[in-house]
C-alpha cells in the first residue's frame, strides 16, 4: 500500500509531496508516464469540451503534455523539458489560474522516481515557480497542496501501479 510522506516544506511558490510506491522503479516510471489515463481523475481534472479519455507524455524532451478527448480533440497541459527514464521528469504546467491553456506560464512540475532496497519506488513531486500565477499564486497554492492535491493525484498513481506491479508478479 502507498504511502505518502510528509514534508516540512515553506518555499510559498512551490508545493512538494512524495508517495512510496509498492512497485519497482522502471513500473512505477511507466505508469506515471506511459498510462496516465488509467490513474489521473480525467472526469473532473481536464480543460477540454469534450469528455476526456486519456492524458498523455509525448516520450522525449520537447514533446507534448495533453489531455485527448472522446471526439479526437486535444488540449495542451504543457510540455516535456526533461526526460531521464527512469528516474527525472520535468513538466512545464502551463494552464493558468482560469484553468485555460496557456503557454507563456510555465510553471514546472519535477516528478523524481528513486528506487529503494526493499523493491519499492519512492516518488517525489515538486510543483514550481507558483510565482507565475502573480497574485493568484496563493490560490493555486491552496489548489496543488490541499483542495486539487497533487497528494491525491500521487495516490492515484501509486494505487495503479501497485496494482500493475501485483498483476506482473508471479
């Protein structure tokens, strides 16, 4: 079962959160960047008209950060700035306090896999440089850490992978 950690954390234009995953390193990069659809709430968290269907990682540095929808529409979230499987992402989060798309913003999201001895994967989350959202930065604060919670997206994650991990056992 995951478990999730508690940081004493202060910087106001970042919020972090770590999760340990019951699943190997490589598992747990795949899932969060190859099957994001199958763990990210698509129903509430999506920018799009049309119903959302999958949330995907173009796999190289560059590529994109979209939601696609069931009429075949899709929706930037942002951009991949560094790609290092299996162990660093960094997202640039470009949707802004209006939950609008836009790509001046860039805010980053950095997503650490590091393995531990007894198999299991721990994951941190920094979301950065809040700062960009101006004088709304304390809103989206509040959003990432506790009301839209990068926390419970993480959860999510590391129940999906857990689950995938269990599957691929024998």
């Amino acid at each position: 079962m995951a478990e999730q950690m508690i940081l004493n954390w202060t910087d106001p234009n970042s919020v972090r959160k770590v999760v340990r995953v019951q699943a190997p390193q490589g598992l747990a990069w795949q899932v969060f960047t190859g099957q994001m659809g199958t763990w990210w709430p698509l129903a509430v968290y999506k920018i799009g008209k049309a119903t959302a269907v999958d949330a995907i990682i173009e796999p190289r540095v560059g590529g994109r950060w979209y939601e696609r929808g069931d009429d075949g529409s899709t929706c930037d979230w942002g951009r991949v700035l560094v790609w290092e499987p299996t162990s660093r992402l960094v997202l640039s989060w470009d949707i802004n306090a209006d939950f609008q798309y836009d790509p001046a913003l860039q805010t980053e999201i950095e997503v650490r896999f590091i393995a531990e001895m007894d198999g299991s994967t721990r994951v941190e989350l920094e979301h950065r440089r809040l700062d960009r959202f101006g004088d709304r930065r304390e809103e989206m604060r509040t959003i990432f850490d506790k009301t839209g919670d990068w926390g419970q997206l993480l959860a999510s994650f590391a129940q999906t992978a857990e689950a995938s991990a269990r599957a691929d056992s024998p």
